[in-house]
C-alpha cells in the first residue's frame, strides 16, 4: 500500500518574523484558512488514509503536529532530536514502514509546498507508485519548467527513455544539476530535457532501505540497530540514538545522485515551493496597483506592487515606494525589498547569534 511520509521539520527562516523557531512556515496559514502542513495532508487524503500518513518533524513541534492533524495516529508522528539532513529522516520512516507493511511503497514530501491541480498531482503519485512496485525503481517527480529558474535544482532526464504508466509519461533520469546561474538556467530550459526537482519522490520501503546498505552503509548500520525496537517501549530512545549516530546527508546527494535505476515522472501541475516572500506576493491576488495587502488595515498612495502583511491590527501605511514587502507581528517589523527577500535568512541568522535579539527568532 501507498505510504506518505510528510518532512515537517524545517525552520521556515525565510519567512521570518511570521515563521519563528517556536512556530515556523509550515505550521502557518500562508495561503487561506488551513496551514501548510495541513493543506499538505488534505490533498493527500483521497489517496492516502491517515493511518498510513507519516509526519517526521522535530521533538519540540510533535505536539504542534498533533494539534493541527488530530486525526494521524500519535505513533505516526516521529520526533527528530535533532536535524540531520533528509537522508536519516527518509531511513527512519522506511524503517518504521516496513515494520507495518513489509510490502509498502512511500511517498516522500515536503510540508510547506503549494500545489495545483491537486487531481493531477494524485494521479501523478499513482503512477509512480505503480512503477516502483513493479520494480526496484526510484521515482521523483519533476515540474516542468516555465522560466529559466536559478533557485531550484534541476533534473536531467534521457530524451529518447520514455514509458507509458497508467495515465503519464516516465523518462529515465541522467543527472541531477546543481542550482544553475541565469545563462545555465536559459541553457536548460532550451535543451528540453530538464524538470525542476521538487523534492518528492517514490520508492518502496524495500528498495530505498537497500539503497541505503549500498550507497550510505553507515546510515544503514544504524537502521539494523533501530529496527529491534520498532513498535516498542523503546522506540522513541532508539530513534534518538539512531539520529545522533547518523551523519547529516540529503537524500539527493547521498543517494539519487549516485544509484541507478532512477526515474522521474514530469509534473503537469502548479507548483511553488513557497521559498520567500516574493513567492507570497507572487502567488496572491494584486489590487489594481499590483499591492498584495493582507491587513484590513492599511493605506497605499503612489505605491506599487508591495506586499503588506499584518495580523496586529496596526494601520499600515505605504507612501510613494515600491516592490517592498512589508511584515509585521506582534513582536517585530520586516521591510524587504521583494527581489532580495531571500536575504530574510541572513537578518535571522544575525540575530540568534545575538544575545539579547534571539528572542525575536
């Protein structure tokens, strides 16, 4: 049976002074009524019951995970004592799953991805599990690309590898790139024969457990220490031992990009990874001046395509600027050129190393 395995853990720092240590962007309703991480389930849910949804997070957020999915069964909800990459993290809950079902397939994914077409993304999840089960595939999926796009890494796949499954098609990977500059970004969307790496993939527990003994056998000598203690009294000490003695790898590194037999199924669906808060401004409806405001309260005059974010109450006003982002807590005001709202990371790694600023992180 089809696994999700929801990566929850990440600090959110880019969206920073909404998304904080104690709080950060996938626990946060960006985009309507319900969280990311919520969002990420409810589109799922067609296709994946809860009892086999996998949410892997920090141990200080478990509890907000069980707050915000009441439904996921509390032993599926792991707490990572500390963040070690996504490799552990992809190991860990392989392990767990083959406990359950020795049999079953997982699809890994990210918690604070915004997708379209939620129909589409599912049927593409089906056909991937239906390649991995048929063999020992590893599947991701890949977003076709429609600008030359420098923040994401892409995937290359063989132009002339290319199989019907179910209702898409499935190419042969080559390689995985690197984020590109500009003039390689252009070079791969000319070529034709390269997807953005979203980030998610597909595989049988099986399959990626082997992968690990092959390509990451120190990653593995831990999962042979965990598994005596899979649905145990000692699971929860065994995980945290497990993650201490694991080395911090990500799964593209230390393992797509080495093993063969990897495919990609290209992703006909909307697609963002929400990295900043140009993404915000860029995903939100504008006013007639291209304004995202998300406050009743504030006031524009000769400004023009700025983002303004308040859940205080304050009256916000904009007088002759543009392409700002301007965001405001209770506790702190961000102003940010949009095109260099990447830089947010920089404000929040300077002030945790402040003493008397890192409470506000």
């Amino acid at each position: 049976m089809l696994h999700a395995v929801i990566m929850a853990g990440g600090s959110g720092t880019r969206f920073w002074p909404r998304s904080t240590e104690s709080r950060p962007k996938q626990f946060l309703n960006i985009f309507g009524d319900r969280t990311m991480l919520q969002s990420t389930v409810d589109r799922i849910t067609p296709l994946i019951s809860a009892d086999r949804v996998w949410i892997i997070t920090n141990d200080r957020y478990v509890d907000l995970v069980k707050e915000q999915l009441p439904n996921i069964p509390a032993n599926n909800i792991i707490g990572e004592p500390v963040g070690k990459n996504t490799a552990p993290c992809v190991a860990a809950a392989a392990t767990l799953i083959q406990d359950q079902d020795p049999d079953g397939t997982m699809a890994v994914l990210p918690a604070d991805h915004l997708i379209g077409k939620p129909k589409t993304f599912l049927s593409i999840l089906k056909t991937a599990e239906s390649k991995a089960q048929k063999e020992d595939a590893l599947l991701t999926i890949g977003i076709e690309p429609d600008h030359p796009e420098t923040g994401y890494g892409y995937i290359e796949f063989d132009k002339d590898s290319s199989e019907l499954e179910g209702e898409h098609e499935i190419k042969k990977v080559n390689q995985f790139r690197e984020k590109p500059d500009l003039k390689t970004a252009k070079e791969f969307i000319a070529s034709g024969n390269f997807l953005w790496n979203s980030g998610m993939f597909v595989w049988k527990a099986s399959t990626i457990l082997q992968k690990f003994k092959e390509h990451l056998p120190t990653i593995y000598e831990q999962v042979k220490q965990l598994k005596p203690s899979v649905g145990t009294k000692k699971q929860k000490a065994a995980i945290d031992t497990f993650y201490h003695g694991c080395t911090s790898i990500s799964i593209d590194y230390g393992i797509m990009e080495q093993a063969d037999s990897v495919f990609v199924v290209p992703g006909s669906f909307e697609w963002d990874d929400v990295g900043s808060w140009r993404a915000v401004y860029d995903l939100r409806d504008k006013d007639e001046d291209g304004n995202v405001i998300q406050t009743k309260m504030a006031s524009t005059v000769d400004s023009n395509h700025n983002l303004i974010q308040s859940d205080s109450g304050k009256m916000i006003a904009l007088v002759g600027v543009e392409n700002l982002a301007v965001v405001e807590t209770d506790n702190a005001i961000l102003v940010c050129d949009l095109d260099n709202s990447q830089g947010v990371k920089k404000v929040v790694n300077k002030l945790r190393k402040d003493d008397e600023l890192k409470r506000f992180v």
